[in-house]
C-alpha cells in the first residue's frame, strides 16, 4: 500500500509538473497564435472587400466603354451608308430637281408625301359614274 502510495504520489507530481507547463508556457502561445489568426483573418476579410469593391467599379467600367464602343461603332456604320449614298449621288452626276423630290420622296413616303383628297363616285346610271360629293 507503501508502494501504491509513493506511486500515486510521483504520478501527481509529474501531472502537476506538466499542468504547470500547460499553464505558463503553451495556453499563452496557443492564445496568441489565436490572437494572430484572427488579426490575419480579419486584414484578409478587409482586402477581399476592398478588392471586390474594385472589381465592381471596373466591371461597371467595362460594361460603359462596352456600349460607347457599340454606339460608336453604330454611328459609324451610318455614316458609312451616308457616304455611300452619296459618292453614288456625285457619281450619277447632277439630277433634275423633279428627280430628287422624287428619290426623296421614295425614301420616307409616310412624312413626305403630300395630303391627297379622294372623290367619292357615285353611279348615275347602272354604267356611268359622276364625280361629286
């Protein structure tokens, strides 16, 4: 029971030795390995919201220069087709007024073309027609 004893006693020892050491030496470090991955964790989180912040605003960016360009591009296809109509102009040579108004005419006929009034017929006779009202 002597023996028992002495051993119980040593086996407390060595596990108030290594509480000890729990204690001063390793919690301390392992808190503050806590505490610098947390620092680290938290720095890392304030970069990536800084940088998606930047990819948003370049992104938006993009999508503008993206439809400048189209619009651009557009403007140009129009005055390419207004150059064509017109070096095919100079090269028919010159045109009578009666002939431009026509062309004109022929290219947007809903806004230039005149009011025109319709008479109403009605028969007089099974075969004839009388204009009038």
């Amino acid at each position: 029971s002597v023996a028992q004893f002495r051993k119980l006693e040593s086996d407390y020892h060595t596990l108030a030795q290594a509480d000890t050491y729990y204690r001063n030496e390793l919690i301390p470090s392992y808190d503050n390995v806590l505490q610098l991955q947390t620092q680290t964790l938290k720095k890392t989180e304030a970069e990536n919201l800084e940088l998606r912040a930047k990819s948003r605003a370049r992104e938006e960016k993009h999508a503008q220069t993206q439809e400048l360009l189209s619009t651009r591009d557009q403007k140009v296809d129009t005055l390419s087709a207004e150059i064509q109509v017109l070096k095919a102009t100079l090269n028919h040579g010159p045109q009578s007024s009666l002939a431009m108004r026509k062309r004109l005419r022929s290219s947007n006929p809903a806004v230039d073309a005149p009011v025109r009034r319709v008479r109403k017929c009605r028969l007089v006779k099974p075969g004839q027609m009388k204009l009038g009202a």
